[in-house]
C-alpha cells in the first residue's frame, strides 16, 4: 500500500501532525504504534493543555484521536518494525506483516521509560517493579512503596501513588528535588510522602517463589552506608528515552538517541523524513510543544512534497 505521507506515533505530535496533513489533502496514514496515544495516556491530571484546566491524559489523547478522525486521517492499528530509507518511496514493514510505502514520513513515535538496568530491577520487573504508578498504583492499595527518581515523573508518581499506597517514600540520590515548583509543593505537603534525600537504590529484594518484593537497598552518596527499606512495590521514575530504535542507525543523532533536525525545523537528516515530539526534543517535553513540532512536520512535509511533485 502506498500513501505520500506516512506518520508514526499516535501521542500528541502524530496526531497534529495527522490533522494538519488531512486538511492539506495528503491523505496520510497514521501508525497508532505499541503504545497508542503515547505517554499520556498512562498520565493521570493533565493541566498545562489550552483550554482544558484540568483533563485526563486518555481523555485528551481520546480527544485527539477523534478529531484525526474526522479530518481524515487514515489511522491503523498497528505499529512499525522496520523502515527502509536507502531510496524513494520510504519501505515501511508492520508488526502484522504488512508493507507499505511512502514519499515522506513523519515520526512521532514519542519516548519511553528509563530504567536503572540493575539486575534485581529486571528480575522483579512486573513482579512488584514498575515505570508506570497509573498501570499498576491499583495493586498496592494498603501498601508501602518506593519511587525512585526528582523530576517531574517520579513527583507525579508518588503524587498519584497516595490514593492508593499507605506510605510513598521517594528516594532521591541529590538534596533538592528537579521537579516543577508546584509538583515540589505538592509532594512535600503530603502526609503520605516521605523523601529520602542523598540515597540511591542498590538493588530490589524480594522472594523467588512466588515472585515478588519485599523492599529495597538504598545506599548513602555521601557516606556509602547501606540500608534496607520494607516496600511491597518500586516504581522507577528516573525519566524517558526517545524511542528511536527504528532510525538510530540510519538518520544524525546525538546523545541519548535523540533524532537531529535542522534549526527552527524538524527536517532530518534525510530529504522527506521529518522528526517531531519528544524523538527530537530533548529540552522541552511537553504535549503542547510535541503538538506545536506535529504541526511543524506536516507542512513541512507538504512542502517537501510540493517541490517532488508528489502533492
């Protein structure tokens, strides 16, 4: 199957970017991808979005989808294995065995959660280990838990945490938090949140049969005393890593895998491929600003397309 503009990513900047290309009548497909809607549909209270003051991250992105929808924006429930960029038209190869082409794409295939690659964290992982407090805050109603991280994810977490834990304890390896200054004051205003200042997480204990854990060593920066904490979950909240394992090897990017684009523009490194959301952005990582990038990309590409003949 071809189309002259293909999207990947379903979050904010795909969908822009699917609406934008609509109203151009480019006819675009859009991947939905292995996690549709991206990163906000596990958020929870979204209130930095125009218009809306308070709004749930799934309802937003159910927003979104709809409105792509009605532009006519072809969307498919499915998600890229492989893309093929050595010449024109672009080969796109899906999950369910499917090949499509096109003249340009866009990706927007949005960022992932980090993890701290230690060997017990993998070993408990879906076993009492977590990167997402709105997939699995449910299970640890009545329980203690531990976040680790001091950004705006793992203050959101243990935030969103409390309505179900007894006790969140938030373990931090600085002295100051690096979280937005009212997540700050929510997170210390809360009886339920403890914060363990200057500690890192050694490793998850925990039983093998059945599977699952029972806290957690901690280890002083400044002194390397080691501690254990009692915990019947851990959630690691240490940020995102843009998810572009598909082109690292074949389009310019910098530290963290980050996709390079040209200044004030989400051109990549090659002609008809454009990159928008939070696959190029290493600074912002906002919905507003990935939407704004969406944008960006779609007429862009209608650009790009224009001068191909292709449009």
């Amino acid at each position: 199957m071809h189309s002259k503009l293909i999207i990947i990513g379903s979050g904010p900047a795909g969908y822009t970017a699917g609406i934008y290309a609509a109203r151009a009548m480019l006819n675009p497909l859009l991947f939905k991808g292995s996690q549709p809607g991206g990163q906000l549909t596990i958020t929870t209270e979204v209130e930095n979005w125009p218009g809306n003051e308070v709004i749930q991250g799934p309802d937003l992105m159910k927003n979104m989808e709809e409105h792509a929808k009605a532009t006519g924006v072809n969307i498919i429930d499915d998600h890229v294995i492989e893309i093929q960029v050595d010449e024109q038209p672009f080969v796109i190869k899906s999950d369910k065995k499917k090949t499509y082409t096109a003249n340009s794409i866009i990706l927007a295939t949005g960022a992932q959660a980090k993890w701290l690659g230690l060997p017990s964290e993998s070993k408990f992982k879906g076993f009492g280990v977590s990167a997402c407090a709105t997939c699995d805050g449910f299970f640890y109603r009545n329980k203690e838990v531990v976040v680790i991280g001091g950004g705006n994810t793992a203050a959101e977490e243990a935030i969103f945490l409390t309505k179900f834990a007894n006790k969140v304890t938030l373990i931090h390896r600085r002295n100051k938090l690096r979280a937005e200054a009212i997540l700050q004051k929510r997170l210390l205003s809360n009886d339920k949140i403890n914060v363990l200042w200057d500690h890192e997480l050694v490793q998850v204990l925990g039983n093998d049969n059945p599977l699952g854990v029972t806290g957690i060593e901690v280890r002083n920066v400044n002194n390397q005393k080691v501690a254990n904490i009692n915990c019947d979950g851990v959630f690691i909240a240490i940020g995102h890593a843009p998810a572009s394992e598909l082109v690292i090897q074949k389009l310019k990017s910098h530290s963290g895998g980050y996709v390079v684009t040209d200044a004030d523009s989400t051109k990549t490194s090659i002609p008809g491929i454009f990159a928008a959301g939070d696959i190029t952005d290493s600074k912002y990582r906002q919905a507003v600003t990935s939407a704004g990038m969406g944008c960006m990309a779609a007429l862009e590409a209608e650009q790009y397309l224009s001068e191909q003949d292709l449009d």
